[in-house]
C-alpha cells in the first residue's frame, strides 16, 4: 500500500493510499520524498545512496545502491612483486592507491614515506605491485563500480 501524506492540502493534512507498498511525503501534490516497498528512498525524484552490500572487515568493501564501490586492504608480502586480488571483482576500476607499510624489521630500502603505484597491469578482479626492492606489504584502497 502507498500512503501519501500531504501537509499542503486545504483540508489540511491529507492521507491517501493504494496497494504498491510505498510511502510518499508530497507538498502541494508534488513528492519531495519516497520510500518504495523495497526501502529505497529518493528526495526530489533523485535516489538516495544507500548500503547495498558490504564486508567491513581489514580486508573489506561498501557498494552503494548506484554501484558505485569503495575496497580496501592490507596485503603482507616479502617479496618486491605481488598481486593483490580484490574482496569483490568491480565491473569498472576507477582508481586504485597504494602505500608500503614497515612494522621496523624492513632492511630493504622501503619506508613508510615510499610511494607505490600499480603497475600497468591491473584489471577488474586484481593488481599487480611491483617495488624496486622487497617489502613488508602494503595497504591499498580502490573505487570502481560493481554491477
């Protein structure tokens, strides 16, 4: 059931209903908000982001309810080339940043202040690293959209 409810009517507040299981906030007649029966909510007909899935955990991601995807992680290493795969495979990469971590028995030349890039070889399920010297591991975050 839909109930509208519209604060601007002359007979004051007004409450109508159906059967498609929505809820609608209207002023003068116009929707300025609904939620539909699945709990997705829209402000001036644009969708609101919501939780669409997530594992929030070190090695973790949070998708949106348009796609869009955050990822992140810690990946140990003691060599100076690896492959980190992603918690969830994107459908597009938008970005991906990386930086070395050093608990302080590093000897290989990588500091905390090091940068990293990925290689060119990356794509929708993994990256690849590759330092000039061998390093304890990284921590990485990328953003993407998942279908």
């Amino acid at each position: 059931m839909t109930v509208k409810i519209n604060a601007d009517t002359s007979d004051g507040l007004k409450f109508v209903s159906d059967t498609s299981g929505a809820i609608d906030f209207q002023s003068n007649g116009v929707t300025k908000v609904s939620m539909d029966s699945s709990g997705n909510v829209s402000i001036g007909g644009n969708d609101v982001l919501t939780d669409a899935a997530k594992t929030l955990s070190q090695n973790g991601y949070q998708k949106f309810s348009n796609g869009y995807t955050i990822q992140w992680g810690k990946h140990t290493s003691s060599s100076s080339s690896f492959t980190v795969t992603y918690p969830v495979a994107f459908t597009t990469v938008y970005s991906i940043a990386v930086t070395p971590f050093d608990t302080g028995t590093d000897t290989g030349g990588v500091s905390n202040a090091d940068t990293i890039s990925p290689d060119s070889d990356f794509g929708n399920t993994s990256f690849k690293v590759s330092h000039y010297t061998p390093m304890e591991g990284i921590y990485w975050i990328a953003t993407g959209i998942i279908s």
